[in-house]
C-alpha cells in the first residue's frame, strides 16, 4: 500500500508497517482480513471474490 495513504493511520497506531522483501511477501500470498464471514457485506464479499479470480487469471495465487 503506498506510503502516503496510511501514513495517518500507522501515526496513530491503528495500522502497523510490516516490512518485507519483494520476494518475501509474494512467499507469503495476500490474505483479506475482515471482522467475521458471518457479517461479511456483499460488497465485500464481491470484492473478495473478483480479487481471487482476477490473481488466479495472472497466475500470482
């Protein structure tokens, strides 16, 4: 995530830097982090859905 879009938030300590390698974080996969699935918007549930579907198709999952 660019710097400049959270950088309130990780003032604030309500968003933490993980520092990483290029090579580390694509190890790791790319994970959606949400409260509960059972309160899980539809909107958030579409986003979910087109994320794994749209880094299936260029082969990064």
């Amino acid at each position: 995530m660019p710097s400049h879009l959270c950088e309130d938030d990780v003032a604030r300590d309500t968003l933490i830097e993980v520092k990483t390698g290029g090579e580390a974080a694509a190890e790791t996969g790319l994970f959606i982090v949400y409260p509960s699935r059972h309160d899980m918007s539809a909107r958030v549930r579409a986003f979910a859905h087109h994320l794994a579907e749209t880094l299936e198709a260029h082969a990064v999952v």
